[in-house]
C-alpha cells in the first residue's frame, strides 16, 4: 500500500496522476450510491462499543449482586454461630456434668539453654 500525503495529489508533483485516478473512482462510488459516510460508520463502531460495554456493565452488576447476596449470607451464619458459642457457654457453665478441658501448655522448642 502506497501512503501519500495529500500534496502529493496536487500541481505538478509525481503523484498528481493519482489524484485523478482517485477522484475518477470517488465520482464512480458517490454514482453507485455506495460511499459510506464516514461519520455514519463512527456512529455504528461506537454504537457496537456501547453495547458491548454496558453488556460487561451488567454482567458485572450481576456479579457485584449475588457476591453482596453471598457476604451477608456469610455474615448472618458467623452472627447465628456466635450466638449459639455465647449460648452453649452459658449451659454449660449452669451444670456441673460438663468439664472444662485444661489450658494449652506452652511449649518450648530447642535445649532452653
């Protein structure tokens, strides 16, 4: 592909054949009604890149929702947990059949010298 600028077209420069060749083909597709505009075809790319983007937009919103559904699921069991711990504890310390197991010792590594 040949890449010129546009004053190559023009006055006598090498190119300026090309000039004509390229309007001779521009008249020919602006007759045949087949010149895409190119602000209509921006229009339809960033038309295309909305949909795409708010497609993501709210397979993220669903993603954000079931993990909200999913953190106050797993709040409310630590909440019911922590109450039937507080509620176990206060049977156990009314009734003399439960023993309590001793405390963890402390363990030392090495000679201890």
């Amino acid at each position: 592909m040949l890449v010129l600028d546009r004053t190559a077209f023009y006055d006598t420069r090498p190119y300026s054949h090309l000039r004509v060749e390229f309007e001779r083909r521009l008249q020919a597709l602006q007759q045949a009604g087949d010149v895409p505009d190119p602000r209509e075809a921006q229009i339809t790319c960033v038309k295309t890149e909305n949909a795409k983007l708010r497609e993501r937009l709210d397979r993220l919103k669903q993603t954000i929702d079931e993990l909200t559904d999913f953190h106050a699921q797993a709040l409310a069991r630590l909440a019911a947990q922590h109450e039937e711990i507080i509620r176990l504890r206060e049977a156990a310390a009314g009734t003399s059949w439960v023993s309590r197991l001793p405390s963890p010792r402390t363990m030392v590594i090495g000679t201890g010298s």
